[in-house]
C-alpha cells in the first residue's frame, strides 16, 4: 500500500522471487560448506605432501569462485531486485530493524570476496600455513554470512517477543534451528558438489577414491544437522504457521519427502562413498545432486509456505499491510491507505475523489460498471496479486469456475474466515462490492456446465 504494484504476469511477483532465490540458496550454501572443504582438504594435502590432491583442489577452487562468486552474486542482486519490487514494505522493515546486521554480513561478504580471490590466485606463491590460513578466513566469514542472513530470515517467520529489540529480534525462536539446518545442508550439499566435479575431473582412481571418502563423513554430519534443525523448527513454528502446515496436504507431503530423502542420501552416503569409495561414478554423483538440489528447494518452499497469511509474522500481512493499519482501512477504505492507488484512482475514477484528495468509498456503487471493474482491478492488484494471478499460477480463473457472484462476494469479506493463509479483507464493504465484479469477470464456468447454463 506505501509503494506502486509490481505487475509479474502468469507467475505474479513473489513467486518470482521464490524461483530466484532457491536458484540462490542453491549456491550459496555450497559457498559456505564449500569454503570448509576446501581449507581442511587444503590443510591436509599439505600436511600428507599430497601434489596430486593439491593440484586438484586448485581446480576444484575455479570450479568453486565461478559458481559461487560470479552465479552467487548474480542471483544475490537478483534476490534485492525482486524482494524490493514485490514485497518493499516487509523488506523496508528488515532493512530498518537489522542495520546493524546488514553492516557486519557486508564486512563479511567482503572478506569472502578478498580471500577468495588471494586463496586462488596466490596459489603456489603462499606458504601452506599462510595459504591454508586464507582458506579458513574465507571458511569462517561465509558461515557469519550464513548465521546473519539466518538470523534475519528467521525473524520473518517467528520474530518471538522481540518488542523492537534488535538482538531479541536476531536471536528470535527460529534461529536456532535454522543455523543448524542451514549449516547442515551446506555441508551436505557442498559434498554432492564435490562428488559431480570429482568423478568428472579427478584422476586417476586412487585420488578419486579418496575425495569421496574424505567428502562423506562431513555430508553425513550435515545430514544429522538437518534433521535436528528440522525437528527443532517445527518445535519452534508459531500458530499460524503450525495451522498451515497441518491442513495443507502438499506440504505435509513434502515434510515426509524431505526427512525420508535426507535418510536415504545419509544411507547412500555410508554404504557407497564411505564404506566403498570407488562406488563413485559419474552417474551416481548426479543422481545424488540432483536429489539434493530437490530437497533443498522442498525445504525453502515449505519453509516460505508456512509463514503464510504474514510475510513478516504478526507485523506484515502478504498484500503489504501492516496488522495495526487493518481497523482504518476497514474504516476509510483499502484505497485510501496508500498514496500510490489514490494517484492512479484519481486519474482513472476522479469521480470518487472528494475536494480534500481522499476517495469516497461509498460513492462506488454509482458508478458506471467500467468504471467499478477499474476501480475492483485496483484493488485486486494491490489486495490480492501478491498470491494470486488473474490467470495463471494460483489463478483466479483456475482457481473460480462455477462461483456465483454471491459466492464471490461472501469470500471476499471472509478471507481469513474461508482459508486461514489469506489476510482478513482490507477495505469497506464498498470495495468488495467492486472486486466482487472484477473477479466475476475472470469466473468461468463450471466444465460440468451445459450450453444452456444449467448444471
């Protein structure tokens, strides 16, 4: 309501945001675990002598700065780009309650980048000690990144009793479990990383075999760490978010799937690469990646899902208002409470603007119909497009075959009342009267609807 609406057809925006994001987490978990595998493999080729690992590791640290600096940082921007568009309120908040968290993850983030570069590119020109130190520089800020960025993220699904208190705030109920989670699957994640590159480029048989076998033991910790993080994450859900999870059926679907796959890569982990190293093939490691890569994006989907009607628990609803603006909007009128649809209002509807500026929401009925759906597509675009499509991803027209106009209406001022992950309606019984016509609009029939209109 406090800024313009990011239109995203067919996907709408957050959903944007979502696609781009597990494409980042993707990554940059990988960036943290693999800062650890590289400066404790490092160490210990220098301390068995070992050239040949060496000389891998130095290939596997390009491999490593390309997909994680060049990709990483592409898809991080991305990351800002969309949450700033699609959900700027909830993203204004974070920025004005973690600053100071946001100043020490930019300190670290430039650590990562300096000595990840020095760690490279001053290979062969460092003593091991000093070069094995650059590498756990680079290990150590990654994972403050990772315990920041947590801490943040966290906070939006249970900020806890936080009363504007910045380390009440960062050391919320959820972070916890989230850190463990998080680092656990970086771990995890980095070694199925480690299995794809190694069975591609690592030669001959007996370097292989000891990749695999040093590679594991950390991705089967990680794996511990997920399923305590996970357990510790439901404990620490908050009431709305434990209501979401028990009554959709997708999501408990995907809980099961991601407990039972993380089980069974953990066995995979000590009957294969552990117990029996030249088990590795090439096949295998991207059967395994690719299992991973669809357990971590199960997890974030599921993780984002449940915070639903909130995108900041118990501060911002999902159409961008904040709890405490609902009595003057319900009051005033949704379109009165941003500066932004009183503008576009005044110049596509002047008739509903009083002599003070304000839009007379009452005024709405007398209106001529062309003029009502202008005003119900406003308030769908701003009220219901941070969810929902006109068509498309959760569509309205996929979503309404066969509603009649009085379903319609009773559903709009009953949002929270009809489906608990929808924020109570916003506005005055005027406004819903216009959406209700908007969304009768995109209601098609019933397929079990004959020409005639009867059923």
């Amino acid at each position: 309501m406090h800024y313009p609406f990011w239109f995203v057809p067919g996907l709408t925006s957050p959903m944007l945001i979502a696609v781009i994001a597990v494409l980042h987490i993707f990554v940059s978990l990988y960036a943290v675990g693999g800062g650890i595998f590289l400066a404790r493999e490092t160490a210990f080729a220098y301390r068995t002598n070992n050239r040949e690992y060496l000389d891998y590791l130095h290939g596997h640290a390009w491999f490593f700065i390309l997909v994680t600096v060049v990709y990483g940082a592409i898809t991080g921007v991305g990351i800002w780009w969309t949450i700033g568009l699609a959900s700027p309120l909830p993203t204004e908040m974070l920025i004005h309650t973690f600053v100071f968290a946001w100043a020490m993850e930019y300190v670290f983030f430039i650590l990562e980048i300096v000595s990840a570069f020095i760690f490279y590119y001053a290979w062969g020109r460092l003593t091991p000690r000093v070069h094995t130190q650059i590498g756990w520089i680079y290990a150590v800020s990654a994972w403050m990144s990772l315990v920041l960025i947590t801490g943040i993220t966290a906070f939006m699904l249970n900020p806890g009793n936080w009363q504007q208190n910045f380390w009440r705030a960062f050391f919320n109920p959820q972070f916890l479990p989230q850190t463990l989670a998080r680092t656990g699957a970086a771990l995890l994640l980095t070694t199925l990383y480690v299995y794809l590159h190694a069975s591609l480029r690592a030669r001959p048989q007996a370097l292989r075999d000891l990749i695999a076998q040093r590679s594991t033991l950390p991705a089967m910790i990680g794996g511990g760490l997920i399923i305590l993080g996970g357990l510790g994450w439901l404990l620490a859900l908050p009431p709305s978010a434990r209501l979401a999870l028990a009554g959709a059926a997708a999501l408990n679907v995907l809980m099961v799937l991601i407990f039972f796959c993380t089980a069974v890569v953990l066995a995979m982990f000590y009957l294969g690469p552990y117990r029996h190293p030249a088990w590795l093939s090439p096949g295998a490691a991207i059967l395994l990646f690719l299992i991973g890569l669809a357990v971590t994006g199960a997890g974030e989907f599921v993780r984002e899902a449940v915070r639903k009607p909130f995108v900041i628990y118990g501060e911002v609803y999902s159409h961008n208002v904040y709890r405490g603006e609902l009595p003057s909007l319900q009051r005033e009128g949704f379109l009165n409470g941003g500066v932004w649809t009183r503008r576009y209002i005044a110049r596509t509807v002047p008739a509903l603007m009083t002599s003070t500026g304000q839009i007379d929401a009452t005024r709405i009925p007398a209106l001529p119909l062309d003029q009502q759906l202008e005003v119900g597509h406003t308030l769908f675009n701003y009220h219901c497009a941070s969810c929902h499509a006109p068509s498309g991803y959760s569509g309205m027209k996929e979503l309404l075959p066969g509603w009649t106009g009085e379903m319609i209406g009773s559903l709009i001022v009953n949002l929270d009342r009809f489906h608990y992950l929808m924020p109570p309606w916003s506005g005055t019984p005027e406004e819903a009267g216009a959406l209700r016509r908007y969304l009768e609009t995109l209601a098609p029939p019933t397929p079990m609807t004959n020409k005639n209109g009867s059923p």
